[in-house]
C-alpha cells in the first residue's frame, strides 16, 4: 500500500522555473533506483527547500531518500495523514506551515477547518486556503495561474472586517498585499509574505 509524502530537500540555487526539471530528474533517479511504486506527482520550490509531493511503499522510503540525495540533500520529510485537530489548532499549524513556505500542507490543514466552519468565517478561511492554492503555483513558475486564484481569494477576503485579526493572522495586510501583487504582477513579492 502506498503512503504519502512530501519530501523536503535543500534548496541551493534553484528557481520555481527548475520545478519540472527537478520533477523529471527525481522521476529517473526513482526509475533508475527500481523503485517502480513511486509516484512523484509534484515539485515545489521554495527559497530554503524543493517539495516533492510523493507516493511511495513506505518501506521503500529510506531507499528513495538516499537517491534523492543526487539532487540534494534532504531536510526531512511529512507523511500526509489526516489530522485529528481542533480549529484552532489547525489554524495555528497552518499558519507555520504558510510562514515556512510549505503552501501545499497548509492548504491541507486549512480544509480541515474550513469544513467546520460557517457563513463569513467559511467564506475567509476559503480565502486564506486559496492564497495557499495560489503560492503552490507561484512555487512551480506557474505565475498566471498564481495571479488568477489571487484575485478568488481578494474577492474572499477585503470585506471580511470583523475578522482583520483572525487567529493572529493580520487579514487587512494580507488584503493589501494581495492587491499590490495583482497591481504589480510581482507574484515573486508574494512568496515573501509571512502570516
């Protein structure tokens, strides 16, 4: 049976536009390994990591870590498993998440909330997770689709005033820095945001 993960390796100099390349070096060292349960569906790039979203027979995880290691070395890595957490909690580990640029996991963790909540905090809590949708795409240089889910997620977002602080998240500075990035089209300002 296959687990998931998502597989955290140093970032030494590469871009978001390096994420297919690093896709398809990752998917032939696997081959090259015999790891033939792997499926490397994803990569993400950070400024201090590269993110592979993987599926692999845990078993098999040690081996293909220390062939990843031909990219670069690894920083660790998260199996992906439902949570078992309150609201706040997950709100407070995605905001970690968010701030260490792992976008994808935050997301994940945000849905858990959104799912228990209603009306107008439904409706911000979808904002926030469409920032995550929004910088998981900016991370593989997709940065006209990055701009696109942006503005769902302003139009989820500026009119939401009894939240401005929603969880020590400041909402009216995540608004304006939302609207500067589609002002501008200076998606790589929004990967240095933090929550």
């Amino acid at each position: 049976m296959l687990s998931r993960y998502m597989i955290r390796l140093v970032n030494d100099d590469y871009k978001p536009e390096d994420s297919r390349l690093i896709l398809s070096k990752a998917s032939k060292i696997s081959a090259d390994a015999g790891l033939c349960t792997v499926e490397i569906r994803d990569v993400r790039v950070a400024r201090r990591h590269v993110e592979l979203d993987v599926s692999i027979t845990p078993s098999m995880l040690n081996t293909l870590l220390k062939e990843l290691e031909g990219i670069a070395p690894v920083l660790g890595y998260t199996e992906i498993m439902e949570g078992h957490m309150s609201k706040d909690e997950r709100i407070a580990y995605a905001r970690e998440l968010f701030n260490n640029e792992r976008y994808w996991e935050a997301h994940e963790v945000l849905e858990g909330a959104w799912k228990i909540s209603q009306g107008d905090e439904k409706e911000l809590i979808q904002g926030i997770i469409l920032v995550c949708a929004a910088l998981v795409h900016a991370q593989k240089a997709e940065y006209d689709v990055c701009l696109s889910i942006l503005g769902r997620a302003l139009h989820k977002l500026q009119h939401k005033k009894p939240y401005y602080n929603y969880h020590g998240i400041d909402i009216a500075k995540m608004v304006r820095q939302i609207t500067m990035v589609l002002d501008s089209k200076d998606v790589k300002s929004m990967l240095e945001y933090r929550l």
